[in-house]
C-alpha cells in the first residue's frame, strides 16, 4: 500500500516503493488556444489596392473546400496580396483560423506544420515517431471551426508532388504513410480553403484548377504612384515621381526598392536624382537595381532586389529546362515588343548539296526524317514559350505569333548572363538571327523592315567583340539606316549609319567598297537633316576613293558622282552640279 508523503507546504506525492517495470508519464492535457492568426508578417500599413484582385481571392476561398492560387512574376506583390487578405479574413471573420505555410521547399514547409502544431496545442506532436504533417491534416479536418492556410513561395511544387520517403517529419516504419507526396497532407473539407502564391503557373496547376488561378499583373499608374507616395512619405506626386514609376514599369518591389534607396540617402538623394541616374546607363540602372533594400513584409529567403529575385527563377529554369533559358537569354537583346518567333526559333543549317543529289528513295527517307525532326523541334519549343509564360517572364501577343517581354526582365537577364560568362554569345546570336531577316531599305521591303525596325534600334546598342559578328553587326545596321533614311527618320538614319560606318572601317578598312557605301550612307543622312557641307565632305571622299579604286566609269563611281551632284544642286551650286 502506498504511504502518503508529505514535504511541508512545498510538495505532496504518494511512496510508490520499488518499480521494477517501465514508467509512463501521461502529461496533462493541453487547452487549444481559441482561433486566432499564425503568420510571421505585421500588416502593411502602405498596402494600396489592387483594382478587383482581393475580391477574385476572397470569392474564391469563400466557397467551400476551395483553392485559389496568386500566380504572378517575382517582385509583382504576390505576398503582399496574401498577408492582407490573411488580416482580412480575420477582420471579417474572428472565428476562422489562419495560418501560414512557407512552401519554398520540404525543410521549411515541415518547420512551418511544427509551428502549426505546437500554436494548436495537437497531441503527440512531441512523439518523435510521430507523423507531424498527418497530425496537422487530421487536426485541420477534424477543426470544427473555419480555417484559412496560406502556402507562400510555392515556386518548385516538385518536393510536393514526389514522395517523401524517409523524411523528417514522416515516420519510417510505416512505409505506406511514409511514401506520400506532401501534398496529400493538404487536406480538402468544406471548412477550411487554401490560398497558394507562386510565380510559377505549372507548380499552380499542381494544387488547384486551372480556373481557380488569380493573375496578378504589375501595378497600374494610379497604383504604382500611391505606392511611391506613401513609401517615401510625401504628399503629393511630381513628374518625377510619375517618370520613375513608368520607368520600373509599375512594378511594385522595385517601386519599394527604390524607395528605400532614396530614403536611405535623402537628402542628397531625391527622386529627381536617383532617376538621372537611372536613366544614364544600362551599366546604372543594373547597380541601381540590385541594391537590397530592407522589407519588412517578405520572407527572409527572399530578396528584396528584384533583380536577384528574377535570376533565381533563371536558375532554376537553367537547372531544370535549359532550352528554355537559352530562349529567354536570346529574346533578352530584342526590343521588348513585337519580338517574331521566327527570329527566336534556332535557326537550321542548309542541307548538305549532296543530299540533294541523293536518289528519290534516299530523298524521300530524308523528308521523313527532316518532318519528324521538325516536329520535334516545334514540341520543344512551345515547350519552352510555355515554361517562360509559367513564370510570366514573356506574353503573347493576340495573333500568337509574336512575344513580349518586360524591359526590366530583359535588362535583368542580360545581367545574369554577363555573371555567367555569356552575354557575348548570346548578344551575336542576336544579330546573326536579325542581319539574316532584315532586308535592304528599298520600298518592296518597307513592310518587314518596319516589323523589325523596333529590333534594329535595339541592336544598335548592342555593339560585339567578335570581329566576323561586328561585321554582321555594322551590316544590320546600314540595312535600318537605309530603311531609315528612305522614310524620313532622320536620327535614327544619322545614328545607324555612323556607327555602321565606325564599324566597317575597323573591320574592313577605310577604302573597302562597303566601308565606303556606308560612308555615303552617312552623307545621305546628313543630307535629309541638311548638314550640306558634312554630306559633301563624305561624297567627294567616297567618289575619288572609287574613282582610284574602280576607275571613273564604274557604275558604283558614276552613283558617287550622282550623290554629290545632288548636293550640289540642292545648294543652288548648278555650275558644279553640270560639271558631275
């Protein structure tokens, strides 16, 4: 018979005497606290409304047992959207639990259901046999009150989606339980909805339907200027402020990200001074552009440049499907409209001419052959358009045959190719596949030249290393300066034909025949913009080259003298103009 024991005022207990067998602890049963809200973020007191956006997601998760996913390019305020409609739904509804799950990877998806776990008080959560994600499943299907579970960063829904044999929070003496993809541990009933935000529609469509998907575009003009407004707390909105805003091109983390960098440095850095800078050089705009401002309401993980932000979603498209960032890497060099998919789409090499010599049986085998590689190549490209259309990097235009991109997407793109070691690969890649489609100026090309003018400009500042892809380059750019000067653009046609003209004379010489058309070239431009003395100057250089060249009867030397007759005449010099 156990004795009683007794301590004074401190303790009481019962003298068991001498256990020989195992002893079992039962500790006291824990009270769950009452619905309330787990996430790691404070409101954002600077929220600004995105148009209808939180009422699609509200809709949405209103319904029972429902999905919804923020589908979005990084940096687009996919979270921002998420924590508020979190604080929301606690607003509207005190009962409703909600919590956040960060669902970058397996480690940090396990972490966040422990949290979920111990905030809940769930029993044998501590067992370390125990199968925390099916403790927390069954929990959330057993609540008898709503609940609201955020999946943040769900980028790479592959550790969702595999099994996840052997893994930490699972137990490894049950091989069936412990064989389940994570996402079975997402459980549907119709009092609980899950919101989910990525910027990867493909790991979206994983978890919810096709239907259920909300996009969230970048800011408006309205939007991105009450953003800037309130980040740098000002009252009103100056030109510069606008400027700037068009320049990040409403997107709202490098809206918060220049902010930041402004403030920092106020006031000797104000928004008229950052956006000087900004406007210098593609070389500033990147430096400018990869400053880490702080933010408070975004994970650790992630990065508060949207530069950086954009590359790890590069990495992991390289890591994953590399064809398809070889293709975002060629479009980064066009302009960022109206990009062809025929200059995007490699290009094949000319049969061999001795299979065209081949029997009509061998030719035939061929046809076969070639109509089933082309197929293939055409799969593996919409495979690829559809993988950058997934993390939003490119769109497509109405008629599905051209593509566009964001200008700061490019920009950031070239960037990561240049830490890579290849941006001059990819930079002569460019201009191969756009010398090879831009014709000559003349009239019956105007169509195509204008489709691709857009990019011509775009290759202009897009100057190579290699001598054999210069050269390639300056004949680009005498094409679209002839395209140019025959339409009356006379700073386009001014600036192409120089720097062709630069170009050929440190490739081909000074005296080699297309140096020398695209020296008239330049003189015919002067001329448009009626710099007669600087267009002379060049047409007498080019005549008397081609008359010690060619001789005075050639045809190329008798054009020369033409030019320079017309320069003449349209000063009112007739002597000199009858004379040539």
């Amino acid at each position: 018979m156990a004795n009683v024991i007794s301590f004074g005022d401190a303790n009481t207990g019962l003298q068991a005497g001498i256990i020989n067998g195992p002893v079992t602890f039962q500790p006291p049963p824990e009270t769950p606290p009452p619905p309330s809200i787990l996430i790691p973020f404070a409101r954002d007191a600077d929220f600004v409304e995105r148009g209808t956006t939180l009422d699609q997601v509200r809709q949405r998760c209103a319904a029972l047992g429902s999905r919804a996913a923020l589908v979005g390019l990084g940096g687009v305020g996919k979270s921002q959207l998420a924590i508020e409609h979190a604080y929301r739904t606690r607003e509207r509804s005190p009962e409703t639990w909600v919590f956040w799950v960060h669902a970058s990877n397996a480690a940090r998806f396990e972490q966040s259901y422990r949290e979920i776990a111990d905030w809940v008080k769930i029993s044998g959560r501590l067992d370390p046999k125990a199968n925390i994600f099916k403790l927390v499943h069954d929990w959330l299907r057993g609540s008898q009150e709503r609940w609201l579970l955020v999946l943040d960063n769900v980028d790479d829904a592959r550790f969702l989606v595999d099994s996840q044999a052997h893994d930490q929070g699972q137990p490894t003496d049950d091989s069936k339980t412990a064989s389940k993809p994570l996402r079975t541990y997402l459980p549907r009933c119709k009092h609980g909805s899950i919101l989910i935000t990525t910027r990867n529609k493909e790991a979206a469509l994983t978890l919810v339907e096709y239907r259920d998907i909300v996009s969230v575009e970048p800011m408006d003009e309205v939007q991105a200027q009450a953003l800037f407004k309130k980040k740098l707390g000002v009252q009103g909105v100056d030109s510069d402020v606008v400027e700037l805003a068009a320049a990040l091109e409403y997107m709202p983390l490098a809206i918060v990200q220049s902010a930041a960098y402004i403030s920092q440095r106020a006031p000797r850095c104000l928004v008229a001074k950052y956006l000087e800078e900004f406007k210098k050089s593609e070389r500033k705009r990147s430096s400018l552009l990869s400053h880490d401002g702080s933010q408070l309401q975004r994970d650790w993980e992630a990065k508060n440049s949207i530069v950086v932000t954009w590359q790890i979603s590069f990495e992991h498209i390289q890591e994953t499907q590399p064809s398809a960032a070889d293709l975002l890497s060629l479009m980064s060099f066009f302009d960022r409209q109206g990009i062809p998919e025929a200059l995007i789409r490699s290009r094949r090499e000319h049969r061999d001419a001795q299979r065209s010599q081949r029997a009509d049986d061998d030719r035939d085998s061929d046809e076969e052959d070639d109509a089933s590689q082309s197929s293939a190549g055409n799969d593996a490209f919409e495979h690829d358009v559809v993988t950058l259309r997934n993390f939003c990097f490119i769109s497509v235009d109405t008629n599905g045959t051209t593509f566009e991109m964001h200008a700061l997407v490019q920009l950031a793109t070239r960037m990561w190719l240049a830490a890579n070691g290849k941006l001059e690969q990819w930079r002569q890649q460019f201009i191969s596949n756009l010398c090879a489609e831009f014709p000559t100026g003349q009239y019956e090309n105007w169509t195509v030249c204008q489709a691709l003018f857009a990019h011509a400009r775009s290759a202009a500042g897009q100057q190579p290393e290699d001598k054999s892809s210069l050269a390639e380059w300056a004949t680009l750019l005498y094409r679209a300066a002839w395209y140019a000067e025959m339409t009356g653009n006379i700073t386009d046609a001014v600036t192409l034909a120089v720097k062709s003209m630069k170009a050929r004379k440190k490739v081909l010489g000074q005296e080699h025949e297309d140096t020398l058309w695209s020296i008239a070239m330049v003189g015919s431009a002067y001329k448009l913009g009626g710099r007669w003395n600087a267009a002379e100057e060049l047409e007498v250089q080019v005549m008397e080259t081609r008359k010690t060249k060619l001789g005075a009867d050639h045809p190329s030397t008798l054009t020369s003298m033409a030019n320079l007759a017309s320069t003449f005449w349209n000063q009112g010099r007739w002597e000199e103009a009858e004379k040539l």
